[in-house]
C-alpha cells in the first residue's frame, strides 16, 4: 500500500524540474522567501493562512521542537520556523519530497531551524516524549491504519504535548469524483467521517482542546481555485501542482470543490493535548 502511495506523490527529478520553474519564474534561488513557492509548496487547502491561523491557538514557544508530518517538500515546516523562531523536523513517505524540501530550505535560509527526514508515519524514527507538537495536515486520508499512526503520535510526543490536525474527512455522499490531491483514484484513499476519528483519538489518550468544522470556507477556498485554474490553467512544467502531480493537478480545482459541494468531503481542524 505504501508503495502506491508512493507513486503517487513521487515525480521524478523533482528538485531539478523545481529549480528550472523557479528560474523561469524571475525568482533568484539565493534570496527566496517562503511566499515565493506558495504556489508549489502550500497545496492544502486554505494555503499558508489555514496554517498560522490554526497553529497560533496552541502559542509555540522559541524553543518548541515540533514534528511536522506528511511535510511534502516543506512549506509547512518552513512556515512554521519562519512564523515561530522553532525547531521543526518535517517527514514524508515519498522520497522525491525529502531532497526537495532540503533544496528550498536552503534556498531560503532555514537549514538551522529546520531539517526532514524520509519515512513512514507508522513507524516513526523518534524516541518517546520527543516533540511538543506535531502538525498533521491533509495527511490521514491516505493512512488506512489510523489507530497505529495516533498510537505513534502518541508516542512521540511529550505530555501535554498537542496534535494539530488540519484534515479531510468523509462527508455524507459516498459518491467521490478523481483525481484529488491525495488520490489519482479510490485504492489509496481512506478517508474517514469525524465521528469515527474523534473516538480513535480519545481511546489513545488525547483529549479534544478545540474543534471546529470548517467545510464552508473550504468549499468557498476551492471554487477560488476552480476559477483561477479556468482562467490560467496547470501547466505540468510551471511552478505550481502540476509539478509534482502532472495532468492530474489540472482537475483537482473543480473536483474538490464538488466534492466540498456535495458533501463528499469535509474538514475539520482540531487541536488535540496528550494526557
């Protein structure tokens, strides 16, 4: 199962094909700032905005070591140091993602805070009660085994160390139209309704410190998307999804926000504490 996953994120020569774009973009490779690669580097939905806005309710510390994981190539663990002055250790199944996400935190000048690793979030390289925090963001819907990857956040977190989640869940319609960012089709896709997650967590020994359902504003973030990508469609060689994803990041404008407008599919944002 890892293995198709994978294939589905690996592209080939990812690093290279992501300095020629920059290039071509007008963009000097040693003077790039983090909003420079929003484009490529901030594919969940809500972008880099979601992201501060929901890790601000958990007030990081300078000195907060966090976990941020299914890192893709970075932006989120760049975000983060950026934003909170901390520590971040980014992790990813895909190979292609890890020598990528070095290049550009390079290219922006946060090797010190930040560094990634290449591995499964079921088996986690790191000893008990390592991180303050980890950041899970539209990571879970390709995990069938979600038991065993809280248990393992679980294990590596401090106590009272919080689990940031930012995630798709399934809607009400099981009718779900492909290709989507995580899944060119249904054999990698897990998602599963929050009602099923939220007990999952709890039995772990995580407890709920907010909540919220945010399927409004992601529906409404995606038909912007829907409507830009009409306008400037993906081109597979320019600096954006289609990069990593190909012909298939062509659709994901306007099936992901029918399947957000048909109730396929929701997010939901929770910050969660180890007791």
């Amino acid at each position: 199962m890892e293995s198709e996953i994978k294939k589905h994120y690996n592209s080939d020569n990812l690093t290279e094909k992501i300095k020629i774009a920059l290039i071509k973009a007008g963009k000097n490779l040693s003077t790039l700032e983090p909003k420079d690669l929003s484009t490529i580097d901030q594919l969940h939905t809500g972008g880099a905005v979601a992201s501060i806005e929901l890790l601000k309710k958990i007030n990081l510390s300078r000195d907060a070591l966090i976990l941020d994981a299914g890192c893709g190539i970075g932006g989120s663990s760049r975000l983060i140091a950026r934003q909170f002055d901390c520590q971040v250790i980014g992790i990813d199944l895909a190979d292609q993602f890890i020598p990528a996400a070095n290049f550009l935190t390079q290219c922006t000048k946060l090797e010190n805070l930040v560094s990634f690793q290449q591995c499964s979030i079921l088996d986690l390289p790191f000893e008990e009660n390592t991180f303050d925090a980890i950041l899970c963001q539209h990571v879970l819907m390709n995990i069938k085994d979600k038991s065993r990857a809280i248990k393992e956040f679980f294990r590596v977190l401090k106590p009272e160390g919080k689990l940031i989640l930012h995630e798709i869940t399934k809607g009400e319609n099981n009718t779900l139209v492909f290709p989507v960012p995580w899944a060119a089709s249904p054999g990698i896709s897990f998602l599963e309704p929050w009602n099923i997650m939220s007990p999952i967590l709890e039995k772990q020994g995580f407890k709920t410190l907010s909540y919220s359902d945010e399927t409004p504003g992601a529906c409404s973030w995606w038909k912007k998307v829907k409507a830009m990508s009409q306008k400037n469609p993906v081109r597979v060689n320019a600096l954006g999804p289609g990069l990593v994803f190909g012909d298939n990041a062509k659709f994901f404008g306007e099936n992901m926000h029918t399947n957000f407008k048909n109730n396929s599919i929701c997010l939901v944002e929770a910050v969660l504490k180890k007791l």
